[in-house]
C-alpha cells in the first residue's frame, strides 16, 4: 500500500485544514495511507510526532480555521538552531535524518503545504535529496506570481471588509478619519481590495509611494462635499514619500534605508490628525487576518489544491508545485514557482476602478 | 454635459447597488450627470419616474442588498400588457415612447443591468430603435458563457454554505439526512460549489441526472463507516432518471415531458426516508440566497462592471457587454452574450476533486 | 475519586456543547471524573457508550453547535420499544438495568440536560429509582415558566433575523411579500423577537389568532404610505381565525379540532398573494434555527447553567433544575420545573412596543 | 399637534438609529411630529440643524450601526468652546439659546439619548431651565447602576468573541500566546463576558488588580497540560499590582498615581514574552466594538427603549431616564440614574463559573 506524508508550514492562512481534507479523502480513496507531519517537518525527525489521517479524523476539520497539523516554525532543516543540554544553541543539518526517517517509513511522497520559505526548503529537498515532493503554496498576501489565487487571500479580504464596514458608520456618525492598518509587507493586495470593497477614501500600498499632504488633501476636499469622515486603508508595508527620520516620532522605527519599521498606520494617522485638525483614530487589524473559518472561496481553492496534489503525486510530478491557471488546476516546476513575486499592477483596471469611484492612492494620478 | 441613465431589471442579484455605485462615481468623475430609471424602463416612460444620482446619494448604498432603482418586472417594453380604464389587459408597444423620451432628455447612453431577457430587451432597443445601450450582465446562477463570473454568485454560494455550515452539526447530533434544495433551475453551479464546501455528501445537479438508488446507497455506506448521519444538496432544477407520475406525490408537479415541477428537495428526502429508513429533512433556502449584502468577492466585481461601462460609454462601445476575461474586462457583442449559457462541465477539474473526496452525483461515475 | 455522568437528550439547541464544556472542566477541577453518555440514556445502558470526558478533550467544542455526546431520541427508558431478533417490537422497561449500571459503575450523579420529555424522565428516575439527578433546561423556544432564559433561543433570534435582514432589501427592490415561518408550535418568542428585531410588517403567533383579512388590510395600507413590501413573520404554530377545512388546500393538512397541521407560513402566503394581489413568497426557516455556533449571549448562558449544575452537584441538590434568576442561577425542584409553560403575555411592554411601532398582529388591537 | 425633539450624543453605540426608528414610529403613531437634531444640541442651536423624521425617513435605519442624526461632540451646552472671528477660542452659555429655540419651535418633550456626560446636561436643562426632558441611556460599557442592561454592549461582547474566536484556532496552530485588549476603562463587562465566551485563560479588569506573574504561571501551567497556547483579554483599564514607572517602557505612559495610561495590552504581551519565553502577539480592538448592526438583543432593547420613552413623554414623566427593570421597562428620576457605576461583582456567580472552568484573573483565588 502506498504510503505518503503532508505537512503544514509558515504562517497560518485559513484554508490549510481543507487542503489536508482533500488530501486525505482523495489519497484514501485510491487506497492509500497517508500521514501528517506535525510541525513542519518534525514528524519526519520524529515519528512520535506523525499521525495518522482518516476520512473519520478529517471529518469535521473543512471549515476551520489554523491547521490540525500545526506550523511553528522552529528553522530551516537544512540549518537548523538546536538547544543542546548545555543550553547552547547549536546549528545542525538535519536533512539526512529527514531522509533516512522518509525512506524508513516507506512514503513514496511528500506534500508540502508552505511560503516561499517552506516551498525553497521542499525545493532543496527535491534537488539535494532526491525527496519525492510536491509543494502546495500557500500566502494570505496572494503575491505568488505561478498562481493565479492563494487560498486564505480571500478570507483576509473579507475579514478587512467587514471591519471596514463597522467603522464605516461610527466613523460617519462622528465626523471621524479612521486610519485601518492591513497585511501586506510588499504587495497591496490585501489593503486595495479590501479598500475597494469596504468604501475607503484612500489606500496606501507598498506599490505606489504616497504623499501625505495628498491624502490630507483629499480629505479636505471631502469636506468641500459635505463629507466630514473618512476612511484610510494602509498595507504594512507602505511607503510614505520623503519621510525623514525626524518626522517618525512614537511607533516608528526606521530601518538603514530610512524607510518606516512598522505602526505605519499609527504615524498616517497622526499625521492626519495634525495636518488636517480632524478626529483620527487608528487600528491594526492583525492576527485577525489570518484567523476564522475560510470563505466558500478558499474553501473550494484549497479543496483543488489538495486534490490536484494527489493526483500529481499519481503521476509522479514531482519537485513541482500546484497552481491555478483558470479555470484549470496546472503544474509548476518548484525551482520557477519561488521565484516571482505578484506586484498589484498600476495600470490594471482594477486600479483604474478604484481611481475612477474616487479612491485617492496618495500619489498625483 | 453629457447624460447617461441606468436602469436595473430581472432577479435580484447582491452587487446591483455596487454597479451604481460605479456608475455613478465614475460618470460623475467625468463631469456627466447620471439619472436612475426606476424598476427597468419605468423611468424613461415617465421622467417622474427617473432619480438623479449624485455621489452623496449613492455613499452608503455599496454594501446593500437589493437595488435602490427597484427592479419589479412588468414585462417588456416591446409587448407591455396593460390595463386600461375599462379594466381590460391591452398589450402594447412602448418602445417608441421610451426612444422619444430618451432622446428628448438628451441621454446618450443606457446603461441596461439585467440577466438574459432585460439584456436581450436593450439589444433590440440597439438594433430596432438606434438605442446607444451597454448592457451590465447579472445572474446569481453564474451560468453565461460570455462572462467567466457574474457578481451575485459569491454571495449565493456563501450564504448556501453557511446554511449547510449550520444543518451539519445538527445532522451529525441527531443522525440525520438533511436534504437542502438550493437555486439553479438549469445549472448547478451553486449546488456544486456549496455542496463541496459545506462538505456535502451528495450533490445532485440538473447537468447529471440521478438515481436515487444509488444516492440512498452512498448514504448506507456512510453507515458502514460509522458515519450517520448524511447532507444532501439538490438543485432545484435537478433531475430523477426514470421518475415517474405514478411515484410523485405531495409536493410534486410533472411537465408535458414527465419531468418534476417543482419540490425536487421535498421529493427527494421522501424518497431517502422510505428507502433507507432515516430521519431526514429538507430546507428550501430559496430568497435567501439573492438578499443580503455582497461578498467582496461580488463587490469588486460589481464595482468593476460599473467602471467598465462608463469607460465603454466613453468610447462609445454600444451594443456591447461588459465581461469578466481574467484578469480584465472585456467587451463582448449582445448579440453573441445573450446566447450562451455556462453548464458545469462533468469533466472540470472541479467535478473531478468533489468525486475523489467523497461526493456522489448519483450517477455510476 | 467522585464520578459524574452528563447526557444530553432532546432537539438540538446551540450551547449544549458549552454546557459539556463548562461541566466537565468545573468537574475536573474538584479532582471528579466525568464522563458522557452518548445518545441520551444509551452510555448507561451499554458502558461501551460512555465517553471519558477531560479538559483535553473539551478544549475546542464550546463554540460548536451539535452536542458531542449525540442527542438520537431513541425514546423513553421506562418505555422502549426495542426490536428483537424476529423483527416483533417490544415495549421494555429498561429503568432498572439504566440504574444498575450507574451504581456499578459508581457514579454519584446524574447531570441530564434535556427538554420537557427529558425532564420529566429524569425526575421520574430520581422519584421511582432513586437516581441522584441534575437537571438543565434545554429548549430552543425559551418557553419554560421556571427559568427567565434558555440557551439556544437568542442564537434561533439571531439567525431568523439575520434571515430577515437579508430578505429585507430584495423584498423592497422587487415590492414582494415575504412570508417567513420560524419555529415556536405553543408561543411565539422566536418569532416575536425575530419579528421586532428584523423589521417585520405583521407577527403570527399561537398566543394570538389572527384574522387574515386584517393580515392582508395591512399589507394593502403599506401600499398607501407608498411601501409597496412587507414582511410577514409566522410562528409554527400560530392559528388563524374561523379558518375552515374547505379554506385549506394544498400543502395544509387539518388536525381534529380543524386545526392546520403544518405549513402555515405557505398557507398565509397563499391567502395574502389572493386577497392582496401581490407577488408574494413563503420561505420556512426550519433546521437553520437550530444550528450554528452559539451566540455569545447563548454560550455565556449555557456556561453558567453547566457551572451551577456542577455547584449543585457538590451540595446534593438533587431532583431539581438550573434556572436564570435574573442576576443569579437558582436551583428549582424538577417537579414544578417541568410544570409551567412561559406564553408570550399579549400585555406585556414588548408587545405593545410592537404595536406602537406599527407592527400588525392580525387581531383587532 | 404635538412635536418632540430627539437627540443622540456621545460615543456611538449599537442601536442608536433602533431607539430613534422606535420613537419617531411611535410618535407617529400617536399623531405627533418628530424632529431629530443633529449632533447633540446642534439642531436646537440652528434650527437649519433639524430633520424632520418620518416613517419613511426612518424604515431602514434600524439595522445600521451609528446615527442617521451624528453625533460629534462638540462639548457642553452651558459652557461651549467657541472659535470667533479672531481665531479664539471663548467659552460661552449657550443653553437660554437653546431653551428660546425649543419653546418658539413649540416642542413639548426632548428624548435625550445619550452616556452619563448627556444625561447629566439633560438634566440640568430639566433643572435650571425647565426642559421637559426624558433620557435613554447609552453606554457600550453596560456599566449603569440604574438600568440591568444597555444597548449596544451585547454587540460590542459579540463583535470581541468573533475576534477571539478566530484568532483561537491561528494561536493554536502557532503555540502562540494572543493578548487582546478590549473596551472598559473603568468597569471589566465586555472583557469578562467575552473572555468567557471567547474561551480565553486569562481575563484581566479593572475590578481585579492583576499579579502578571500569576498570569504567566497560568501560561506556564497549560504548557505542563500540553496546551501550547493561550488566549489573554484584557480591558483597557485592568491594572497590575505593583507597577512601577521603571518597567513600563514602550507604549506605556503612567499618569500621576503611577498607573499605566493606554497600551495594557501591549504592555502585558510584552512581559508575558520575557517572563514565558512564548510567542506573544497583542491586538487591540478599539473601535471596532462601537460600529456595526445591532445584534438582536441590542436591537430589541434599543426598540424597547425607543418606546418607553415616547409612553413616558405621553404620561409627562419628565426628568426621568427610561431603564430595563427585567422584565419591564421602568422611570428613573435623572438624578439617580447618572449616579452609580456597576462594576463587576467578585463574588457573582458568572465569576465564580469562569474561576471554576479555569479562567484565571491574575488573581491568587
């Protein structure tokens, strides 16, 4: 009997547990056995830390959130940190240990479910190894250029939404700026479709620079229209043009280029309040993000994922990575898939949407 | 100043509100003045009838429900029946009358929201009367071929998802069926897509009919694995082979051609309650599934329909549909978008995953 | 080491997994041990149906709806039909073997939550066998003299507005009559609270008979103050004035009295769409308002209920009920517990609120 | 015909437009005419700042969170900063102005709703100028003495346990501590019902000054039960013992009495991460818990609220504020009611049930 081994990694995106659903009900269903690896891959340093999955054990799990299988992150196994009993901190490689304890076991595939981080790591795997691999990706930002759409991008996004949309009122009923901090340290996905869809004035993404003075600019002009509130939706990773050490005060840390270390949406928001006179608040949305039940839609995504996994596995592709290509699911060599990054294009016409209904992104367009 | 009209007709659709919303932003953004024609054309035969839309108006519509334009159908235009004083039904031409008031408002350009019928209703105002029209595509069932999705679906599927979310804890308490009959009277999409993510255990769709033998069969196997309890997702427009007048009782109509009018959902948890002996069930989630508000997912893309037509307005692209051609929009002929309709395709990709977890189609496959 | 035994018998009621949870947990913490009848009675029939409840094993149910120990109303011990081995079925008294394996077994007490059925049961256990029992209340329809709340019922309120909410905006957009029939066959809570909270036109409830022609006079003054919608809430159980056999076709079966028998909701929708003329539509909420997770109302609620059953426990408060004393948790002897069925009082502040704010009764006032 | 005023001030709350739909319908009802006044006393200051509501005006209103009538706060009537044409700032007595407009306009009743700061001015109209006023109280924190319960607190309890509810699964993916600050600066409600609910280990209020090395050995505690994770709330006003100004770095600011000004939750995430090692993340969920639709709950008391009032203006019960007196609603003289604080009772039953399934408060009970 076929025997294969799954593994969750890296940050938590709502999805993970129906991607082992369907790997589960689908490896089952061609008769195999099939295992998780708890903690990335300390089931394979441990066979303590295996278990094994049933259709009865995934019963229930589909529609929760995090992953039954855990994801602490405890290092690259390639170099990985380890306490001896000394109390010092050495570094080991523990891939060979990985392998042996692979073939031991008998398992004819691993499906890694990860980042870029895990995915490099599967990757390497793959090449210096010889692991039969086959990578799931997975990233709440939705920046992986191989695929077209990440399960948990939509979750997050409805996540922002909805608190955009409790904000919207008490930020109208008390002539408010209200200043939403959002995921997405390199791509504005996050915040520009949240922002669309939850009615904000203005989004501030890591892809266009901005300038304070244009946003406040634009809140003004709301009030010219008998507009007294706004709301300003921030990615983490936004950039405020020519800002200088010296303005960045309280919660801001900058880094050796000057650019801002996070609470850029605490330092808009003061801002704001000081260069405009309004009432501004400001709120970080967080872990909230990345936590709940997924939506239909990354429901159904991380089913497919899970389920086109198998059936790579079937046909032995592996040290490759599955992808959606609409309305198809493809196979993407695992070497080309960690390398491009998704930018939120300009020119798209999504951007230019948003430009049209108004949305201000704090540059001169 | 230029003017346009908009108008919205046929089912209700989650997103209707965010078109205007689009619609009025940019076409205002542009300098042009946007009125609403309330429930279809109402406006435009009786300027009485016709809201001037502004910004300030449309502020807080986005995430509504319903569409403020109203939408009630009272036929076409083309062939109007109406009352006259004597009480007696006359059927009557109005087309004229709307083309005399088009022109004399100075519109120049109809933005038509509809699903088959109002689109293919503003295609012979194109083609008959020298309308300059553009048509905004709306269906819940997601089932036109021009466009890859339709706003209104997410938001179906979601709020049928959440429904089998509930049934199943309850069903797996009390060892239940629970059989739920959802929309799609000549597709499944929404059977399809909520059935795999409110983890169904069959799926009865009208593109595979099915066989209730083999239906209460899977439902007998769930036993066997220690599993008793059993969701059923019909679409309502699914159909029995073999069914015949003689077994449709309570609750059932047949057609000229034999087929169920009708209670598909009642009809089949009568038959699983006989055959297998269960406690079983049935829910009609019904106007449930076109109310509330919009996912983000339908929001974006709704927003993103509206901008569309106003940009097509400004280029003048008439006679032609907004459509969704990953990753942009596209303009699509009416005469070619009213033709086709999108079925589920029995060997997608997505079919294939729901069979290899588990799901029964009721068919041998 | 103290033993206890939890079961929860009856229809489903969200928070019963909070109960569980805050029993067991509250247990463990005296150094008891707990465990979990499946399936009613059946754990105490057959050892092999009980569940050793820990903390462990609790950790993640509180929020889910479904009660892990199963609720299959297989009937009543000292009555059980059970089929032997030629298929005849016998009516068996199974009380005294229940009561020998809970001594054998060395449990101390009996924590029964349950409906009215269950109850009585349980109090009948504690009168003629002298079993050591715990009473908490469960029914959804909050209609228990003897306690102010039951868990259960703010979620069903919840979800039946939430229904209405979103059925709110497509009634408007498309002047419809929306008739929703929600839960409640001997009082109206659920639906007068839903009613109130989700904006309905007209409450039918069984405290109130109502006269249809005053149900439809209303729907048609709406049509004067140019409110061309209206919603109808219908309790299960509510009856309509001088209603007679003839009245009622398809879908209404009369009981002896001439009572309708099931679908009211369809059978109000039917008269209202003759008398008034409008598009009118019946949807019935059924099973939904039984699931899903616990409000947070429900679950705070059933947390205390499970924690004061556990304090009673250690004060050998046997033979009575948990109940809301509005601040407090009382303890009530079973036999009057099981009494007293709460009506919704036709004087009371909140109907007259609904009145006042316009809602229609269908009676004279 | 008689006409009222109603206003809303202070922080927003949940179900300020319920209490104003249910006063304007019920005004209406008894041939009266309404006017709502815009941002507190605006409209009453400028009679351009009054709305005159209808049940048209109000029929959709009920759902939404904020005020339709704003509610920005501009300060105290009897003593109102005002900018002049030089650009300073004067403190004026504005309320004979007030008093002059009220009587020319011929109202007969003012509805004041509002938090203690609005009902005291209210009050001292009623006192010093002889305004017939009726006050509803507002407060999100439900920490009036005078009234069993306010809207919008069970909306701000249930938007908090959606939060915890969704980070749960993410923290324990993660084997992460997740602190997470909630409202209550002076009285621990929201944090104690939704920590509760929430499944949190840990809640710490202002009633209990909390030891953070108690709370770490809780967090210590789980790890020995193999519970890697732990949920922390935290209200904004819960105080450690023995704070001094020396550890209080980052984010935290002490105020004269040496107590920590804003940041409690980051400032106990931040000790929690030295003293346990652990992965700690902190979110504060600010304003989140003022905005979005009433819960059912709130939107029945709001509802109930609304129509007390407009009985109480009838029966010229004025200088009075409506309670909730379970099960009826009740007339507290104004004098009273802005009084006493609540404050979470130690020895309540819902603190003994959260001690007892194990919640620790940092506290050595």
């Amino acid at each position: 009997m076929k025997k294969i081994v799954i593994s969750t990694g890296g940050g938590d995106a709502p999805g993970l547990n129906a991607v082992i659903y369907a790997v589960t009900k689908s490896a089952y269903q061609r008769g195999w056995e099939i295992y998780g690896s708890k903690s990335g891959y300390r089931g394979l340093l441990d066979p303590d830390e295996l278990i094994r999955l049933t259709p009865e054990k995934v019963e229930d799990i589909m529609p929760l959130g995090g992953t039954i299988l855990g994801s602490t992150n405890k290092g690259n196994p390639f170099a990985m940190p380890v306490e001896n009993l000394a109390g010092e901190i050495q570094t080991l490689d523990l891939s060979d240990r990985i392998m042996r304890n692979f073939r031991r076991l008998g398992f004819f595939c691993h499906i890694a479910v990860g980042g870029d981080g895990s995915l490099e790591i599967a990757h390497r795997f793959a090449q210096e190894k010889g692991m039969p691999v086959i990578g799931v990706p997975k990233t709440i930002d939705n920046d992986l250029e191989a695929t077209q759409r990440t399960f948990g991008f939509d979750t997050a996004v409805s996540t922002a939404t909805e608190a955009l949309d409790k904000l919207h009122s008490t930020a109208k009923s008390h002539d408010r700026v209200m200043v939403v901090e959002v995921m997405g340290r390199d791509s504005g996905w996050i915040a520009l479709n949240a922002g669309i869809s939850g009615g904000a004035d203005v989004i501030l993404i890591p892809e266009i620079p901005f300038d304070i003075e244009l946003v406040c600019q634009k809140i003004n002009d709301n009030e010219l229209r008998d507009k007294h509130y706004a709301i300003v939706v921030v990615a983490e990773g936004a950039k405020a043009r020519g800002m200088k050490k010296a303005v960045c005060k309280k919660n801001c840390e900058l880094g050796r280029d000057g650019e801002l270390l996070g609470g850029i949406g605490e330092w808009v928001a003061e801002h704001i309040r000081k260069l405009t006179g309004k009432d501004t608040r400001s709120l970080t949305l967080g872990h909230l993000q990345r936590g709940g039940s997924p939506t239909t839609f990354d429901r159904l995504l991380a089913l497919r994922f899970g389920g086109a996994a198998v059936r790579m596995a079937e046909l032995e592709l592996f040290d490759h990575m599955v992808a959606l290509k609409t309305p198809d699911m493809a196979a993407v060599p695992l070497a080309e898939a960690v390398k491009g990054r998704k930018k939120v294009e300009v020119n798209s016409d999504k951007l230019l949407t948003a430009r049209e209904i108004g949305i201000c992104f704090g540059d001169n367009n």
